[in-house]
C-alpha cells in the first residue's frame, strides 16, 4: 500500500484514474534494480543505512513520488528486527549516569577502561549495553529478511499497489466478471470471505443447476455509519483487489473521495493489472484453523465439509458461505457469517430468508451487529433467525454454532 503523499492520479471531470507506469520502460526497470539491489544486497543493515543507499537513487528519478512509491513497496517486505526487552529510555539514563559519574575519577582512562568502569558500577545494564543503546529507534533497526522479487513484478505491483491505495479511500465497490474459470471465481470468493467483505453477488445470466454462471455481478457495500471505522474497512476493500485482477474478464467501478470530491475509479483487465496472490488455497487464517480444530473435538459427530458451494437464493442471487458442515445423515447446512461492517447485508439477507425458511443455511451475527437498536428488534422479531441464527463476539464458537446446527436440523424435520 502507498500512503497518501504518494498517490499517483488523475482527474478526468468526475473520474479518476491512477498514473500507471509502463512495466517495459527500461530506465523504470533500471531504477527498480537499482532499489532492489540496496535491500537484497544489504543484511543486517539498518534502516538509517538503507535510507542513505537508497536516498541517492529516488533524488536522481525523473518523478520523484514514484520513485519514493517503488522504495516504500520494498520497505513493506523488509522484516526488521525488534528491540529487545528494556525500558530503553530509564536505561540509557542509569547508564549515562554511570558514565558521567567515571568520568569524575582524577586519573585518565582509555576508552576499554571507562567502559569496564561504568559497566563495573551498573552491573545490571551489561545485557542492555551489549545490544545497544538506541534499538528502540526505528533508523537503528536491522534489516533480518527481504521478500526477494524481480524488477518487472516490482513495477506491476506499483501498479496494482496504485489502484489499491485508491480503494483505500472508497466506500464500496462493484465487480462485473464474464467468462470466468470456476476455480479461480470460487477463490476470488474465499478472499472476499478472507477480507470479511459481504458481498451481493448476482448472476448476469442464467445457469444450470449447481452450474457457475458465465458472467456476475459482485456489489459491496461500505459501512452505514461514517462513524464506523470506515478506514479498517477501505484496507479490505484495498487487499482484496489483487483478487479481481486474476479474471480473465473484468470490471472494477468504486466511489473514491480525494480532497472532499467524490470521484469515480473504473478498471477493468484492459488496465494490465497483474495480481500478486498465489496459493491461496492452501491458506488456513489462525482464527478458522482453531475453530476447525475445537469442533472436531466437540463435535464427532458433525464434520466440516470442503469447499463450501454457492447457493442460489433465486432471482439470480449466489451466496457463499463461510462454512458447510455434514450431520450424521448426511444433511449439509452452512453457514455465513455478518461482521460488524455488514448491517446493510444482513437487514436484506434476513429479508430474504424470512421468504425461504427451507435453505439448509445458519446466520451467526457479530455482537457488535446485535447491540445496534433496529438490528436487534429486527432480529429479535425473526423467526428465521430464532430458529437458524446466532450471536457472536469477533468469531463464532464451537458450542453455539453447534446449537444452531441443532436447532437447524429440527427445523428442517430431520432431528
């Protein structure tokens, strides 16, 4: 992510487009190799170091905003290293005490002798001298890794890193996709849930049964409220971009305020944005592996299923659950969950659940959600949501998810 000072744009009267650079450019291409060398040539630098090797580079680029862009993606995959444990500032004051107190002595002492004399005084501060006085700054913190990366898929980031920090100051977004491999639709979804952005996702045209349709249409919404935190939500919004990138066809249009202007950002693959997520199968976030792991303790009779389908709730409308799970019987419910930014999507959700009682789907709801007065009368009064839905805090737990589940199957007759 670029931050503000670094955006890249123009403004075309109502519209905005960011100032994308030509990956094939070679004194782009230069420059990134340049930068690039500075932090993979450089372990155990520090951070003030690297500013002296890099500042070089970025004065003599003809665009000066771009160049500082490139270095900060570079700095974004540094790891540093952490200060250690100490009150660094009530330290360095014992220490400088100590010293100024050695220096007091009438005879004259080489520097190894002061050292040892200080040290000799304030034996408790040996560990925090050795590590160093000034860790606890940030232009003393050494470089530990860099995520390597070419020149080329440097300024394709940038681009992409562009579009993003764009996103970052939009409340919503639509997607429109044509064509799409199955596969790679399904995880554009799993990133969406990943994000915990609830979407509506509505198929273009027809398809068959249990079929993925060959063009759809994603809205998401921003929060209700601008006093929500509307920023945490635009970072979503921003990282699930790279996602969208991967369709083979595709068109992205968002509402962006810049300077108190409401702007509009329209991308679609013509943009040759190249996304940089990759394997994301294979990722389990912390917060699903344990409740994978607790419910299987819990609960053996019930087991969570793979890659949970798309249910069609009719006039064209899919969702994606976050979790399918298979009863004793072999009955599959699942379940989807409203976080705190999804009121809009539950208050229609809920509408429409109300007309399909029968859909082998649960709703858990976040706290946060409950507590708002025309949610909690709303769910309250739902009888969909008495028998199929359930409160939690941040994320659900095993034992009221088992619950609903419960409640579910005996909902359905088959109890």
């Amino acid at each position: 992510m670029l931050t503000k000072d670094l955006l890249r744009y123009r403004r075309r009267g109502e519209k905005v487009m960011p100032s994308f650079v030509d990956v094939a450019c070679p004194e782009l291409l230069e420059l990134a190799e340049r930068l690039l060398l500075v932090y993979s040539g450089s372990p155990g630098a520090t951070r003030e170091a690297l500013e002296e090797q890099s500042g070089p580079l970025l004065r003599r680029a003809r665009d000066l905003t771009m160049a500082k862009g490139l270095d900060k993606l570079l700095l974004d995959r540094c790891e540093f290293t952490a200060p250690a444990d100490f009150d660094y500032a009530a330290c360095r004051a014992e220490l400088f005490a100590a010293s100024a107190a050695a220096l007091k002595a009438p005879e004259a002492l080489t520097l190894a002798e002061h050292r040892s004399r200080v040290l000799a005084a304030a034996p408790a501060l040996e560990a925090f001298a050795a590590k160093g006085l000034y860790c606890d700054l940030p232009d003393c913190e050494r470089l530990v890794k860099f995520k390597e990366l070419s020149a080329p898929r440097l300024l394709e980031r940038y681009n992409v890193a562009l579009a993003q920090s764009l996103l970052f100051y939009s409340g919503g977004l639509d997607v429109e996709a044509e064509e799409p491999n199955p596969a790679e639709a399904r995880k554009l979804f799993k990133y969406l849930k990943f994000f915990r952005l609830l979407a509506c996702v509505k198929a273009a045209a027809p398809a068959g049964r249990g079929k993925f349709p060959s063009k759809f249409h994603i809205h998401v919404d921003g929060p209700m409220s601008v006093f929500e935190n509307t920023r945490m939500y635009g970072l979503r919004l921003a990282c699930f971009f790279p996602a969208v990138c991967a369709l083979p066809k595709w068109r992205l249009r968002a509402v962006v305020k810049l300077q108190n202007r409401e702007l509009l950002l329209d991308l679609d693959q013509g943009s040759n944005l190249v996304g940089h997520y990759h394997n994301f199968s294979a990722y389990v976030p912390e917060e699903f592996a344990m409740f994978h792991k607790h419910f299987k303790e819990k609960s053996p009779d019930w087991r969570i299923v793979g890659d949970s389908p798309f249910l069609d709730f009719g006039d064209q409308e899919l969702v994606f659950p976050d979790l399918s799970f298979k009863s004793p019987d072999g009955t599959v419910v699942h379940l989807e969950l409203f976080h705190r930014w999804h009121a809009g999507q539950l208050s229609r959700r809920l509408a429409s659940l109300e007309r399909k009682p029968g859909l082998p789907l649960i709703v858990g709801v976040d706290k946060y959600l409950y507590e708002k007065p025309e949610l909690r009368l709303l769910l309250d009064s739902s009888g969909f949501f008495a028998s199929s839905g359930y409160v939690f805090r941040d994320f659900p737990g095993v034992d009221k998810t088992r619950a609903c589940l419960a409640r579910k199957l005996e909902a359905l007759g088959k109890a």
